[in-house]
C-alpha cells in the first residue's frame, strides 16, 4: 500500500521499490515506474499499484482419483507480475488517493485465477491414476502438469502474470482411507520391528552364551591352573620336607658326634678327675696317717712323761692339781644369789659349829 500524505487539496505519494506506480491524468500517463515519489491533485489524478515482488500462493483442493477415492491436494505456486501495464489494463490495481488502499482485490483475483487453473490440471492428472499410484508418485506428477499447464495457459501471459515455481506439498486421501492404508505398513512395520526385537534378543541369547562358555572355560582353566599349583605346592612341599629331613639328619649326625665327643672329652676328663682326687685322696689319707701316728706318739710320749712325773709327785700335790685342774673345767660364775631363806641356813650351821 502506498504513503499518501495530504497538503491543502494537494497529495503526496511514496511508493514502495516492489510497487510499480501508474499515474493518469485524463488520458495522460505523468508517472509510470517502481518507487516513485510524487505530487498530485486527488480531484484528476487516477492512480495504480501493481506489485513486482514474487509472490506465494498456498492453494488447497480436493480431487477423485480412478478409483473414486478423494484426494486433498496441497500446493503452493509462487508467481509474479511481469508486466505491470498489462496487469494494470486487465486488472483493477487502482488506489484511492487519500488512503493509498485498493479500491477491488485484484491479488484475489489473480489467486482465483491461478488456483482454478492448477486445480483443473491436477484433477486432469489424478482421474487417470489410482489412489495408491496417486500417494506413491503423484506429488511428482501433479507437480509436473501443474508446471506445464501454467506455462501453457495463455490467459497468464495475457494478464502479466510469470509463474516461478510450483510445489505440492502433500497428497491426502481421507481419514478413513488414509487409517486403512496405514494398518498394513503398520503391521508391517511392527513386525520388522519384532523380528529385529526377536533378532536382538537371539542376538543377545547367543552372546550371553558365548560369555557363558567363556566364563565356564575360563573357570576350567583357572581350575587346571589351580590343580597344577597344588601338585606344584605340594612337590615343592615334598622337596623342602626332604630337604629339612636331610638337613635335620646331617644335623643329628652332627650333634651325635659332637656329643659324642663330648661324652669322651667328659669320661676322660672325669676319669683324669678322678684319678687326681684318689691320688689326692691316698696322699691325704698317707699324710693323715702319718700325721696321726706322729699325734699318737707325741701323746704317747707325753702322757708317758705326765704319767711319770705324776708317779714321783706326793698325794697332796696331786689333789691341788686335781682342784686347779677341776677348778680350770668348772663354768664361769659372774654372780651369786643369796637367797634369805639360804643365808638364814647358812647362818645357822655356822651358829651350830660354834
């Protein structure tokens, strides 16, 4: 839509670079071109706006296919105006000088026009085509007459108008239909997805019994390494056991004979022991004897001379000796008790001798 400004019964228009700009006075052109900028007099100026730009035209339609199943087609041409007089001329572009809006709806028109046109070649196409041919390539083929029957329409060309692309987007048969066709591809899919459920399970069965057996195989020999270990153990135990034993006899053997020589360094030695003590003892016992015997005669022979110098000496001398002698042998007296009773004896017998 153009900017229109207003200035005391004079207008102002500033079109769009997309918009291609006609501008009449009577039968006069003043401005003709895309992007204008321009004054103008409301009261004897008529004016057009055609754009330029490409642009999209989503259609949607229903078609019957050969064997009588409809079909929603979904489509989008993109077009655009190529000959802005010519649109101008067929169409009603003009804008209203105050507001810059259309005065008609000619993009409508042009939408009517294309959507009629694609519409008849699409159903052309999908009359001669079942509906599962129609699904598995009537996108393409629709697309294909669509293309080639707005190429070949001669009515476009005559209103300006250049098609620049054509798309169809989907081919829909009915709900139901459509709920029919799926249950097969459904099921069929399930059971691909089943059977890849069955394979990975076997597959899965299939290694859980692989490591099983490797489990199991690798038990087996850690159990033969085991059983190899133990008779391992068990010769070198046997070994070391030999080896002990034969150390432990050369060590009795050892120690017997060190006893051995022991016992004979001991015997002789007690022997040479002995003989030293009963060479010690008959000396002993030789000099006792001879000491005794020499005692005994020296006794003898003193108490020979006591005895004779006792036979020569007078009977009052020998009772002195006897006292002194009795008097050396009697115990030692440090005090004497006179008791009352036995001075009172004492006195008396001296009273009585008097």
């Amino acid at each position: 839509m153009a900017d229109i400004t207003r200035r005391l019964g004079w207008r102002h228009l500033r079109g769009a670079p997309t918009a291609h700009v006609r501008h009449h006075r009577g039968t006069r052109l003043l401005h003709d071109g895309p992007g204008l900028s321009f004054w103008f007099r409301a009261l004897t100026a008529a004016i057009s706006e055609v754009p330029v730009d490409d642009r999209e035209l989503a259609m949607t339609f229903h078609a019957r296919t050969s064997d009588f199943q409809d079909v929603a087609v979904q489509a989008t041409v993109t077009y655009r105006i190529s000959d802005p007089a010519v649109a101008a001329a067929r169409l009603d572009f003009s804008i209203d000088p105050d507001s810059g809006a259309w005065r008609a709806a000619p993009l409508e028109q042009l939408g009517t026009l294309l959507t009629e046109t694609a519409q008849q070649h699409a159903l052309d196409v999908l009359s001669r085509t079942p509906l599962s041919a129609a699904l598995v390539d009537g996108v393409t083929a629709v697309r294909e007459r669509i293309a080639q029957g707005l190429a070949s329409e001669p009515r476009l060309p005559a209103t300006g108008i250049e098609v620049v692309a054509v798309r169809v987007v989907a081919l829909r048969p009915e709900p139901e239909v459509e709920r029919a066709l799926r249950t097969p591809a459904r099921e069929q899919i399930q059971q691909e997805a089943d059977r890849a459920t069955y394979e990975r399970r076997a597959v899965a069965v299939e290694r859980e019994r692989a490591i099983a057996e490797n489990e199991l195989a690798s038990q087996i020999e850690l159990a033969r390494r085991e059983e190899q270990l133990v008779d391992q153990r068990g010769t070198n135990a046997r070994r070391e056991a030999e080896e002990h034993a034969a150390a432990d006899a050369v060590r009795a053997g050892a120690e017997a004979a060190r006893t051995v020589r022991l016992a004979d360094a001991e015997a002789a030695r007690t022997v040479r022991l002995a003989e030293a003590e009963a060479t010690r003892s008959v000396r002993l016992a030789k000099a006792e004897a001879e000491g005794a015997r020499e005692v005994g005669e020296a006794r003898a022979q003193a108490q020979a001379a006591w005895l004779r110098v006792h036979g020569e000496v007078d009977v009052a001398t020998l009772n002195a000796l006897t006292g002194t002698r009795l008097a050396e042998n009697l115990p030692r007296i440090d005090s004497v008790t006179i008791s009352p009773d036995v001075l009172t004896g004492l006195l008396t017998r001296l009273g009585t001798r008097e």
